[in-house]
C-alpha cells in the first residue's frame, strides 16, 4: 500500500527495477523519521525482489540523492540492479 514497483524504462542491467514511496519525498535530505518504517520496507523487500527477478548471485542499491548525486526525477526512488552475467 505504501511502495510501488516497476522495471526501469532503460535497464542498466539485466534486473533493474525502482521501488518508490507513495509519499512523496523529494530525496533523502527530506527524510525525516516518519519516514523510517517505509524506507526500511523498501530495502527489506529489494533482496526477495531481486531474487524473484533473477538476480540470485546479488545486486546492487542505488539512491541518486541531489544534482550532485545525479539525481533526475525527484521522487525518492531506489534502484536495484543485479542479474547473470
């Protein structure tokens, strides 16, 4: 009720999918501790999704947080990348 999921547009890997907050949070500097129960839903879950995707030999979390971290579209979002070689 609280996360949504989807595969990225342009994949960088073989598994590559957001996970976002319904809340609106423009990125981690905003992050205050009411926020804390969902953000740690999201990475809770990026490891069972991850592996439902077929990254079984691990993966990797991104946060773009920032201009100076690259970020593009303010909506906090995660990246999880991963799957075989």
């Amino acid at each position: 009720d609280e996360i949504l999921v989807f595969h990225d547009i342009a994949p960088h890997a073989p598994v590559h999918f957001l996970m976002i907050p319904k809340t609106h949070l423009d990125n981690l500097y905003d992050a205050q501790e009411a926020h804390h129960p969902v953000l740690g839903r999201m990475l809770g879950m990026a490891g069972r999704l991850a592996r439902e995707q077929g990254a079984d030999d691990g993966f990797r979390v991104v946060v773009n947080n920032g201009r100076g971290g690259r970020q593009e579209v303010y909506h906090l979002h995660i990246h999880v990348l991963g799957g075989p070689e």
